[in-house]
C-alpha cells in the first residue's frame, strides 16, 4: 500500500461525489482527503483524492473512474512532479503571556499566520505543502494542541 | 408550442427512442404516466405479477432483439423489486432503462411513504442513473439515458420520476444529439494494436480464439466466424458467447471454465496465444488465475478499457467495438495451417468428449439434447434458470445462432430465466422459447405464469425436477462430504411440493409430467404444438452430476470427470 494522488475533473452536477467516492469505499479504501472546488469551467468540478491502496487495485479504480459517465478526466499525479498545498487552522492552548510569546516566535520563523486571537487560544493558519504543514503541527503540539481543521490536499502538476 | 405534461413529454420521448413494450407494475406515483398511456396503442404494456418479472422481461427482450428493454415500476418497494434484476442486467452488459416513479420532490429525504432512495441504492449496479427534478430535463434525460444504456459497453441505467415532475408541464422538444463531456466510448481499434495481434498469429503455433459476451452484443457473430474460418483458428467461447460462434462447426471448442468442455479447456492451456474478444476474464473461466494460460500471448479486444488487464495481464490490447475490429482484422488475416495443433485437439475431443450416462434413465442431459432434435429447423430461443439447469442447457445443446441463449452470466440469478423467456417471447413472437429451469430456480418467480397465460405467451417450461437445489448439493456431494445442508427440497417426506402440472393447470397452463426417457421427445412435441404455455415437469434422476467441472480455485485444466 502507498499514497496516491488522484485528480479527478468532473461534471459539476449533484450525485457525482458520491459516485466517485463509492469507487473507493467498494473497495474498502479509505479517502486521506478530498478536496472539491469548482474549475476555470463552471461546469467542471475537480475532485483531489488522496488514498492509501494498492497499486494494481488502484489502477483498476482509475479505470473504474474513466467509466462513470459524469467523469470527464482522472489523472495519477503521484507518476510526475507536482505542487500540493492543504489550508490547515490550529487552535492551540495560550494562556499565559510566556507562551503566547513563544508560540508568536514559532509562527514568525514560519510562513504561517495567527488568524485568531482568543483569551485562552491562539489560532494558526497554515496553507503550504504536506511537509510544512507537519512540522508547524510538531513544533506546536507540546502547547497543547485543542482542534486542527483542514481541507485536504489539493495539487496541480508541475511543468 | 403549448406546455405538455412530464407523462406525456415521457411517452413522447419514448416513442422517438422506438420504444414498442414495456414491462411493468403499477403503483402510487406512477398513476400519471399510466393514465397518460391508457389510450395509447402505440407502446404495448405488458403487466408482469412481480417487479422483479418486470426487469427480468426487460432483459430477455433486450438480449433476444439487440434492442434497449424497458421497464417500470413505483417508488420505493416497487422500485427496490427492481435491483436483482439491474443487478443481472449491469454483470451481463444488457441495455436496459429503468423507470421507477419517486415520490412528491418536495418529500424525497423525508422518509415519506413508499420512498426509497433509488439512486443511491443503484448506483453501483447501474451504468449511470438519473434523479429528474425538473420537468425541463426530463426528455434530455430519456435521450441520453437511451443513449448510454446501448453504446459503448452497454448496461442498465435508472431514472428516478418524482410523481410532481410527472405532472408539471414544459415544453416538449426531443433532442436530436446527445453531448457528454466524459462518455465516449472507442468504437475504432487501434490499427498499430491490430497489426500486432495480425503478428502474433503468424508467429503462433497454438492459437486459441476465446469469445464472450461482446460478440453477441456488437452483432459480431458473422465477423467473428469469418475471421476464424480464414485464420483456421479454433474458437471457445464463455456461457455469456454462446450462439456467437456456431458449435457445429469443426473449429467450435464449445464452452470453456468451470463446467466447460475438457477439450475447451485443454487447448486454452497449452495454448500459445489467447485471442480474447468481448470477453473479461472471468473467475469461472479461468479458475485458478496464475495457471491460466501460462505460455500464452494474451490479445483482448474489448470495448471497455477497466475489462483490460483486469485479472489476467494483456499482452497486445485493442479497445474497441469487437465487430469494427474483427472486419480490420479480416481485412489483412491469411490462413495457416496449424496441422499440428488441429491434430492435438481432434485428440483431445476423441479423448475427453463432452458425454453423460445415456442409459434408460430419465436424465436431464438427454432432456436438452431431445429439445434441440424435436424442434430441428424451427427458431428456438433458450433461456435458463441458474444452477445445473443451466450448465446441462450451455453443454447439451448446440448453440449455432447468436441470441438464441438468453441466461443470467455473470451474477448468476436464480429466477431470471422465466421472465426473461417472456421478455424474448414479446420481442420474438415466431420463435419457440424454452425456460430451462430446475425445480428450485423456477419457483422464485413462478407468479409470472399468470402473464404468461394472459398475454398468450406461449413459452415452453422444461423442469429438470430432482427434488433438490442440484448445484449447491453437487457441491456438497464433491467437497462436503454429503451433507445435504438446506438443499434437499423434497424433505420430510413433502414430494411434489409444489405439484406443478396441478400449479400450470390452476393459472389456465397446460402442465405435464414425464417419468420415463421414452416420453421424453413426445412431450416436447405436445408443448410446441399446445398454443399457450406449457410446463413440462421432468422427474430426473435426482443426483446427476454436472461434468467436467473445475473445482473452484484450481486450474482449469485440473477437471474433475464423471465418468472415464
């Protein structure tokens, strides 16, 4: 089993989520991320799959894929070179002054941003590749880490 | 243009796809497309007892015409009668469409009354389905679904009618072309791809054609017969292939797999190049998957991509439609040979022929084979139940036409065959159509009988009667020691439970029953010449076997034989 990226370019009509995502799910896959936004052609939605699978099942689902009809395109973008960015929002405990200050410096050696500011929390906005996103997470998990959201990959290929 | 009604945008949309029958159950949410075909002649409705006779009739009408099958049924338990028979219908590749009224639009989510989620539930089993929600789309949806059910790879696709789209009104325009961004199947083979398959059969020694279900789909048969006459290759074709290649010619292995011929078998495995066309690999055909064909070029001309490489690794692959590719092939073929190897197969065939115990028993091989001689010159259409029934009925008959067997393949369900029969006998009207079934299998959808009769369908039910669910219990004989779990239908001491010459009697059917071998021919002769259906009910020999078999999971060379 590896990861893989997939990017899926689709009819931007309802139903075809749950087409796409019981390909997976069939073959009891689980989904390390889905990311969907509409494309430069507002009928054309782009789906980014991440998976954990098997290589030769996996090219069976890539076939699968091509067959549903709402599918206008898939592409493995894990066999080339390609740039990959999640949005991620920490909220991490700071409650005294000391931490703040600290938390503050780790964010400013960084490109991520403080984007909340509550009495006891700080919220950090992250939105660069995976490994970025890993180590901001380490560096600030020892302040106590209380909710991370994310949007899941998404990823253009490289020229 | 004044606005018409969803019903009658649908019966409009209907009649341009030339639709001519549907097969169908009436129910709440439908009653507006119903009331819009009462005085309609155009589109014959055929009331079948049991959705699940709906879909299946549908199917057979769609496999013995080559035309897209119809039917319809309500919302919600109506609707979910329909999924073994989609289910049937998406495993086989058979265009069907699928019409299941939804509720009010305002009330789908709400668990409202009869509601059932038919897309969701569908979609695996589907080519694709639609939800209508707007009245405006409905004729664009018909022309597409239509579309998509006969091209390409052909398969079943649902439209889901909420009874409010029904009456809502718009204007009726039916679309003259279809445009879907990511449907378009490849009907042209690569020729680069062609050549190399051309290659590959003058370098071979031991080629063996293996035609599936894609030849009777593509109208190939002709081609396809062709390009082994002229490359003097043998052909074997799977359960779904039969009729695509004539089995009275000298180069027919017959079927091939798990209850295939030996000889079928036996050449696949020493062959040195498989020619695989509309076929997908089955596990029923090529058993144990790292023995197949082991020193084999593989070829596999399919239409579907997701078919290519599948189980099997493919060595030179052609996507395309099978009759387009085989006329370019037949195009740059020359004739070989092949001495040695028409040698080895003649040997093989004298050697492990296709036979049974023909001796004064009623048994159920010789059953089919009188079928077939009784009715010589006549057009004669086969379908199956699913069990031994069907593997006596792909064996023991020989199929020379194409979509004259009509039987469920790939999922293998049990009460297909009779629906199906009255499908094929609504779309064939000259053609005699035998329902081979087993005691078990017919049972499952027996209600249709009562269609049968009312629409003076006169198909002819052939019951190879043991008493016993045949296939599960040869299983059991071979690797369960006997024990008879759940398979002995005849049990404490309930013989002739149903008796079906008294059941076919009580729907206004003749019923026969036939003990003896010499009375065999003599009723096959009365059902044919009785005007409306006819069940013959067989008492076989209870426990015959079906042979050669491969047990599951091994080569399929590795054949277990009953007798030798």
């Amino acid at each position: 089993m590896s990861k893989f990226v997939i990017a899926v370019l689709v009819e931007n009509k309802f139903g075809v989520l749950a087409r796409v995502s019981g390909l997976f799910s069939a073959r009891g896959f689980n989904i390390d991320s889905l990311a969907v936004g509409e494309t430069e052609d507002p009928e054309v939605s782009r789906i980014t799959v991440v998976v954990d699978a098997d290589e030769k099942i996996l090219e069976q689902v890539k076939k699968q894929l091509n067959k549903l009809i709402d599918v206008i395109k898939v592409e493995d973008l894990t066999a080339g070179e390609y740039v990959d960015r999640e949005l991620i929002l920490i909220k991490v405990k700071a409650e005294s002054l000391k931490t703040r200050e600290k938390i503050v410096k780790i964010v400013d050696s960084t490109k991520a941003e403080i984007v909340n500011s509550g009495k006891k929390t700080l919220t950090i906005e992250e939105a660069r590749d995976e490994h970025a996103v890993r180590a901001l997470i380490e560096l600030l998990r020892p302040y106590g880490i209380v909710e991370i959201v994310r949007t899941g990959k998404i990823a253009i290929k490289a020229d | 243009m004044g606005k018409i009604s969803g019903a009658e945008i649908f019966v409009k949309s209907l009649k341009a796809e030339g639709v001519e029958h549907i097969f169908g159950y009436p129910g709440g949410v439908i009653i507006p497309i119903g009331d819009q075909m009462y005085d309609d002649d155009e589109i014959t409705f055929h009331l079948t007892r049991h959705e699940q006779g709906a879909v299946h009739a549908a199917d057979g009408y769609a496999r013995a015409t080559g035309k897209v099958g119809v039917c319809l049924a309500t919302s919600g338990p109506g609707a979910t009668n329909l999924v073994t028979g989609i289910a049937t219908a998406h495993m086989d590749s058979i265009p069907i469409v699928a019409i299941t009224g939804q509720v009010k639009s305002s009330l789908i989510g709400n668990d409202a009354f009869q509601e059932a989620d038919m897309s969701g539930i569908t979609r695996p089993i589907t080519k694709h389905n639609y939800l209508v929600k707007d009245v405006k789309d409905l004729a664009k949806t018909i022309k597409e679904a239509f579309h998509i059910a006969r091209t390409g790879r052909p398969g079943p696709v649902l439209i889901d009618l909420p009874v409010d789209v029904q009456m809502d009104k718009a204007e009726f325009k039916y679309p003259k072309t279809v445009n879907l961004k990511g449907y378009k199947p490849t009907y042209k083979g690569h020729s680069g791809q062609i050549k190399k398959i051309i290659k590959a059969i003058k370098k071979s020694k031991r080629p063996v054609i293996y035609a599936g279900g894609g030849i009777i789909m593509s109208e190939a048969a002709k081609e396809l017969t062709s390009f082994a006459r002229k490359t003097n290759i043998p052909v074997t074709t799977t359960l779904m292939g039969l009729g695509g290649f004539p089995e009275d010619d000298s180069l027919s292995l017959g079927m091939l797999g798990m209850h295939g011929t030996a000889y079928a078998n036996h050449a696949v495995q020493s062959a040195d190049l498989i020619i695989a066309i509309g076929s997908r690999f089955d596990d029923r055909v090529t058993g144990r998957l790292d023995t197949f064909a082991k020193d084999a070029i593989i070829a596999h001309i399919d239409i579907d991509p997701s078919s290519v490489s599948k189980n099997v690794q493919v060595d030179v692959p052609v996507i395309g439609d099978a009759k387009n590719v085989l006329k370019e092939m037949n195009k740059l073929v020359e004739k070989k040979g092949f001495e040695a190897w028409h040698k080895q197969i003649k040997k093989w065939k004298k050697e492990v022929p296709l036979i049974y115990k023909d001796d004064n028993k009623l048994r159920p091989q010789y059953i089919v084979e009188q079928i077939q001689k009784t009715t010589k010159n006549e057009d004669v259409i086969i379908a199956t139940e699913v069990g031994q029934n069907q593997m006596w009925a792909a064996q023991h008959y020989t199929y020379t036409k194409p979509r004259t067997w009509i039987s469920s393949g790939g999922l293998g369900t049990m009460g297909y065959g009779f629906p199906a029969a009255i499908g094929a006998q609504v779309g064939k009207p000259g053609a005699i159509v035998f329902d081979i079934a087993g005691d078990g299998s017919i049972q499952m959808n027996i209600q249709e009988l009562a269609t049968a009769v009312t629409e003076k369908l006169p198909i002819k039910i052939v019951i190879l009667n043991n008493g016993y669910l045949g296939m599960v219990r040869q299983w059991q004989e071979l690797f369960y020691d006997k024990r008879y779990a759940w398979t002995v239908l005849d049990r404490k001491g309930a013989t002739m439970c149903p008796d079906f010459v008294k059941l076919a009697e009580s729907y206004g059917a003749k019923g026969l029953r036939i003990t003896k071998k010499e009375d065999v021919a003599k009723a096959i002769k009365t059902a044919v010449k009785t005007k409306g259906p006819v069940i013959m009910d067989f008492v076989v020999e209870k426990e015959e076997n079906v042979f050669p078999m491969v047990p599951a999971g091994e080569s399929i060379n590795n054949m277990l034989h009953g007798l030798a």
